[in-house]
C-alpha cells in the first residue's frame, strides 16, 4: 500500500472514528450545564428570562439524545455528514439560548467554540469550514438581534457597545485560530498514526518473508526422510523387476522424480534454511544487501571502507536485522531518486560507534526543510523539471520517516545536511555535494557478540515442533 493510499484512506475514514454514545454523553453534560445556569440565573439573580422558550431549547437537546439512544444501537459510529449535522444542531441549540439571553452581553457566548473545535479535530476541511462560516454568521448575527437581559427591577444588564464589539472580535479571532490549531495538531498525529502504520506494515513484510524461510527449511527437513524411503524403495523394485522392462521403467521414473524433489528442497533450503551465518555480516555486505535492489537503476553505488578508530582491527560483524536492512535501503533510494550520477556509501568504525554516511552528487536536501526531514508526509511544492524528471516521486517524506523509525528502534543517531554551500557556485564545490545521510550506532547496539568476541559461531538452532 503506497503512502498516498494510506494518507486518503485516513482521511476519509476518521470522521468515521466518533461513536454516536460519545456525542449523546458530552450533549448530557452540556445540558446539565444549560438547566444549571439558567437556575442559578433565576433563583439566585432573579433575571427576568424567557424560560419556557429556554426550557423549549434544552428540551429539543433532550429529546434528541432520547430519540438517538433508542432508535441506534449503542456502538454506532457517525458518518461525516452525521457528524456534521450533529454538531451543526449543537451550535444552533446553543446560539437560541444566547439569544434569548442577552446574546454577546451573555459571557457564556465563548461557548460557541465548542463545537468548531470538535469539527476541526474530528470532520474534514470542507465541513470545518461550513461550520467555522455558520458560527460566525450567527455570532455577528447576535450583536443585534438578541433579548436582553433583564434584572428583577426591569433594568437591562448590557454592556458597552466597546465591549461588545471586542466580545464579537475576540470569538471571531478565537474560531480560526483554535480552528487551525486544532486541525493542524490533529492532522499531525493522523499523520504520524498513519506513517507509524506503513512502518509497521514494513517489518511485517519482512518479518514474514522471515518467516517463510524457516516454513521451507522446515519442509526440507521434514520432507527428506519420506523422499530417501521412496528413493530406496524405488530402488529395490527396479533390481526386482528386472524381467519386466515396462514396471522396471515404471520404478525408474519413480526414482528419478524422487532425485528431483531433493534437489528441489535442497535449493530451497539454501534460501531459507536458518543459519547463525544469516544472522550477522560484514558491515560492508549488509549495505550492498540493502543497496542491491537499486543497483540498476543507472546510478553507480559506490561502497568504501573509511578509516578505521584506534584498537580496532577487521571490519565488524554487524547484526542482520530486518530493520537495519530495510531503513537502510530507504536512505539508499531517496540518495539514488535525486542523485545524477553517483551516490557513495562511506563507513566507519571506532571502539565504541559504527557509522555509515550515505552522500549523493544531487541538487541536496532543500535548506527550509531540514529541520523537518523525517516527519511524516511532509510536502514540497515542484517545479516543472523536477516533475518531468521524476514524475512518479510524490513527495511524501514517508519514505524517510520510515527509514528513520526503524534505524532509531535499533539504537541509530540519524543527522542530515548537504554538502554544498549556498552562497558557493556549484563550479567551486566538490563532486560530493549533494545530501548527506548519517547514521551512528553505539557498536553495542548493532555488532555481534560472537563476532565482537571472534569466536566460532555454532551451530544452528533446531528446528522447533
């Protein structure tokens, strides 16, 4: 699944997220709140009120959560449109009882924030911002028309038009900057949940391509009893049935299928036995594994050693894990996706870190981003080269969230920069100045202990039942 499926997919189904239970809860408590002050309000201030048309509002909101807990079913979850509508009534409901209760000269008029937050957090753009204009409409609609506010005397509690005016600006201003607060926090933790998914997709590949190695060593080695029994058998027939060519030649293809199948299994399991050999590698042999699969891509891969710490001698025996291999081979790709000619893969050791630096010959990372490479889904306007020399690359930065993910599970330190220099012509700089890729482990992390130690390796483990 490609990182735009995953990223559409998301999109479309989190307004799906909320369960009706939730929203008929949360109107609960806001009609509590409601019947609170409008009490408090009368018994305690003894303001003049419209309250059979305040009790006619509430009741409207109770008698919707009634209807909604008795026709659907508890676990019901809401569709965008419901969603909307759901929230859409809530502001309605809300904005009657403001103004039949002195409108913005009522303070809690910042109530009206609610349900915009809870779209912007929940609902997609488009419905946001129906509901951010319609909230807006109603609130200016309130600095006029509205009820006053009465005391038992009969005098209007109102406050300075000043006032009023800054209650109006100060919730107009409130509604689009919690709006795009809000929708931009929750939009970054979607994309982080849905990068964080296509990781976990990416070590479950790889976990069952594992997997299936095992299944067909364990085939191979089950197998190869029954097969030497046919084998033999078949043998005895043909020397038995030597007065009869048509059986004794019926025996001998039975033989030979039987050869057949263990050669079979044999090559098989050459792919997938479990050896402790296929556990660990050379740290330079790990990188070309990982570079491999982009090694024909009309870029030239240039593995090097680099030069080697004090009392360390050999190259080190590194763990093959299937994250190493696969981040790895990400930060290979983005390298070969915008290098021109050549990418280099440099590597170091010292007694105490193992590194690996991957640079390319590229344009490099965009200097307004590299604070920002490794986050998710990060976007970068194209220009029209770019598209028609790379029309299939999207932009995503999923690619190197992943990579980043993985190799920071296995203790890795990733940095990133570029090689050139702004303000230096390209005709001045080095034939490595495109971006640079580094990744540090502590060598405890990542290096064998039977190869740190040099000992022999052992045999494989068995087969387990």
């Amino acid at each position: 699944m490609s990182s735009t499926e995953i990223g559409l997919m998301g999109e479309h189904n989190r307004s799906n997220w909320i369960r009706l239970r939730t929203i008929i809860l949360l109107r609960w408590f806001a009609i509590v709140g409601q019947l609170a002050a409008l009490t408090v309000a009368e018994w305690l201030f003894n303001l003049q009120l419209e309250l059979g048309l305040c009790y006619l509002a509430v009741g409207v909101s109770v008698m919707g959560n009634m209807v909604a807990i008795f026709v659907f079913p508890e676990n019901k979850r809401l569709s965008e449109s419901e969603n909307l509508l759901m929230v859409m009534f809530d502001l309605l409901q809300l904005c009657f009882l403001l103004y039949l209760t002195g409108g913005l000269n009522n303070p809690f008029s910042l109530l009206v924030l609610g349900p915009v937050t809870v779209s912007a957090a929940v609902l997609p753009l488009r419905s946001t911002v129906m509901l951010g204009g319609t909230a807006f409409a109603l609130i200016t609609a309130l600095v006029v028309w509205h009820l006053p506010l009465r005391t038992e005397a009969g005098e209007v509690l109102r406050l300075p038009d000043i006032f009023v005016f800054g209650q109006w600006a100060a919730i107009s201003i409130a509604l689009i900057f919690i709006s795009i607060y809000a929708r931009r926090i929750t939009t970054e933790m979607h994309s982080m949940s849905d990068a964080l998914a296509a990781t976990q997709m990416a070590l479950a590949r790889a976990q069952k391509l594992n997997d299936l190695g095992g299944v067909i060593a364990a085939t191979a080695h089950e197998l190869g009893t029954p097969l030497a029994t046919i084998k033999l058998t078949s043998s005895e027939l043909i020397e038995e049935l030597a007065d009869h060519p048509d059986l004794q030649d019926d025996a001998r293809l039975i033989r030979e299928q039987a050869d057949r199948c263990r050669d079979i299994l044999r090559s098989m399991g050459r792919v997938g036995k479990d050896d402790l050999h296929m556990r660990q590698a050379p740290l330079t042999e790990v990188i070309r594994e990982a570079a491999e699969p982009h090694q024909g891509r009309g870029k030239e891969i240039h593995i090097e050693d680099g030069p080697t710490g004090s009392g360390v001698f050999g190259q080190p025996q590194i763990l093959r894990r299937p994250e190493i291999i696969h981040g790895l081979r990400n930060l290979v790709q983005n390298a070969v996706d915008f290098a021109r000619a050549n990418i280099w893969i440099e590597t170091l050791w010292t007694d105490s870190t193992v590194s690996i630096r991957i640079i390319d010959d590229g344009q490099g990372f965009p200097p307004h981003l590299i604070g920002r490479i490794g986050d998710p889904f990060v976007r970068q306007r194209r220009n029209t080269v770019d598209r028609r020399s790379r029309p299939e690359y999207e932009g995503m930065g999923l690619g190197l969230f992943i990579a980043k993910t993985l190799l920071e599970r296995t203790g890795a330190e990733l940095s990133f920069a570029n090689g050139s220099h702004p303000f230096v012509p390209s005709t001045q700089q080095g034939e490595r100045r495109g971006a640079i890729v580094e990744v540090v482990w502590p060598r405890s992390k990542i290096v064998s202990e039977v190869g740190q130690r040099g000992v022999a390796m052992g045999e494989n483990r068995p087969l387990e039942a």
